[in-house]
C-alpha cells in the first residue's frame, strides 16, 4: 500500500504532495508522487527539466526532514485527454490506498474546474481521495478533524475515518449534521442553540465515540453543501462519505460531496463506499507489534 500524490507539471504545486507525505508519515507506508506529462505546452524539453529539478528538491526535502521513503513516477500520456487514464494506472500499479490531488487553477477561486484531470479522478477513483484548495498551507499538525455525518453505511464510514485520524493525530473531532430548512427534524433556530438540541442519530454517534477523543457535535441548518463549506474556514480537514455509482465506485458525482470539494477552503477527504480505509496499514501494524 502506499499514499500517491499527483502533481501538476502545469502549476508546479507542491501542497499536494506535502499534505499526502504526512499522510504517509501518519499511515506509514511509502509515498509515491506521480507527475503526468503531456508536451504540448511550447518548449517541452526546458518544462521536463523544471519538472526533474522541481521534483529532485521535493524528494530531498521529504526524505531530509521525515526520512520518508519517496518514490517518483514521470508518466507521458498522448494525447492530453488520456493523463486521467494514465494517472489511474500509476494509481493501480502503486497500490494507492489514498490519492492527494489539488484542485485545477482553472475556474474560479476555490473550485475543482469541470471536466479537467482532476475531477475526472475523483469521479472514478476506488480508494479514498483528498482534494486540496487551491493556495493551502499545511499546518504544523491536525488540530481540529471535521466529518459530515448522516445515518447512512456511507456517514458511519466516514465518521470511523475521521475518529482514526483524530487519535492518531490527537485532534478535536466536529461532528457535523446539515439538515435542510423545514426539514421535520431541525432545530427551532438556525444553528444548534445552547439547549444542545440535536438530531438523535447524531446523539447515538457521539455516545459511541472511543474513550480520549475529543468530540462534540453541531447541526447545521442550511444546504447541506453550502452549511459544510461555511465551517470549512475553521477545519484542518474535513472528512465525507460517498455512495459511489458504476463500475468503479466514482465519487463527487453530482453529490453534496462534489459541491463541497469544490468550494471547501480546507482539504475535503471523500470515502467512497466499500473503500477500505488509508489507515489499515498502520492498524493491522500495532495489531502485530501486541500480539
């Protein structure tokens, strides 16, 4: 298994490739960062070796300072239309059980442009997959975990991931709960008020989070989509499920969590149904370690 991070030999972008190497580091498996070429922008050969330079310092740096063991793959795809296909094969070939990709600079701030390789991935990726803002800083460690739960196999699963990272990473967990305006079940106001009143579901998965993690709940009464991009100013990451659909699982399509990874101002990390989850590595090694 390993973490792959796809990086754009267009923008040069290295926050992808940061945010999946602490992915890697937390998980402890190999990262893998996978570069699409294409050359058909003018001056190919001067753009390959920018590419090579760029990518020689990633590699320095991330085994310098984490000692991480770095793997790099340069894939050209001819024509342009075929770099998703390309990426996917990289991603199957690796072994990827997380993909770390960054929104395209196309479109307006803040969204994943239609159509580009990006959302083309998210849309038939198996695995887990994170999407990253454009101009994200990485912080210094995951301070608060959000995860968008429904009382759904797709919400549970997403609920348990976010729990995971919250105690390997030892961060405040937000469960949050969007409901629509006149839905039967919201709150009286427009948020959830100091009574504490809330869904019961969502009562039922907080009395069930794992002893230490610090957990504590909200409804949100709005669109869902636009209720979660509201708080994701205040996540370090923001966990969601998704129901997948057609041979591949595809994720984001024509979902709350497509419209929230393109308007999220913090990495949203999707969980397609019947993905199994990035951190499995690092469990079934602590699992070993106390037998």
């Amino acid at each position: 298994m390993t973490v792959l991070a796809a990086y754009d030999p267009q923008t040069l972008d290295s926050a992808p490739v940061h945010l999946a190497a602490a992915a890697a580091r937390l998980a402890n498996v190999p990262l893998v960062i996978a570069s699409i070429r294409t050359d058909v922008a003018p001056g190919p050969s001067a753009r390959v070796d920018v590419l090579a330079e760029e990518l020689d310092r990633l590699c320095a740096d991330l085994t310098r300072d984490h000692h991480s063991e770095v793997r790099v793959r340069i894939v050209k795809a001819l024509p342009p239309a075929r770099v998703t296909r390309a990426l996917q094969n990289v991603i199957d070939e690796e072994r990827a059980s997380l993909v770390v990709v960054g929104s395209s600079k196309r479109g307006a701030v803040g969204r994943v442009a239609a159509g580009t390789t990006a959302q083309r991935l998210i849309n038939r990726c198996a695995c887990p997959v994170v999407v990253v803002p454009p101009g994200y800083q990485e912080p210094g460690r995951l301070t608060t975990v959000g995860v968008a739960f429904v009382p759904t196999p797709e919400g549970e699963s997403a609920l348990r991931e976010a729990v995971s990272l919250a105690q390997m990473s030892d961060a405040g967990l937000r469960v949050l709960t969007a409901v629509t305006p006149g839905d039967a079940h919201a709150p009286a106001g427009p948020t959830m008020d100091a009574s504490g009143r809330t869904l019961p579901q969502l009562d039922a998965a907080l009395a069930e989070l794992p002893d230490g993690v610090r957990g504590e709940s909200e409804v949100l009464v709005d669109d869902p989509a636009d209720a979660l991009v509201s708080v994701s100013p205040d996540l370090d990451l923001l966990v969601m499920g998704s129901r997948g659909s057609g041979p591949h699982l595809a994720v984001l399509r024509g979902s709350v969590s497509r419209r929230v990874a393109m308007k999220a101002r913090c990495p949203v990390l999707v969980v397609p149904r019947g993905s199994t989850s990035w951190l499995a590595p690092r469990a079934q090694r602590a699992v070993t370690n106390a037998v």
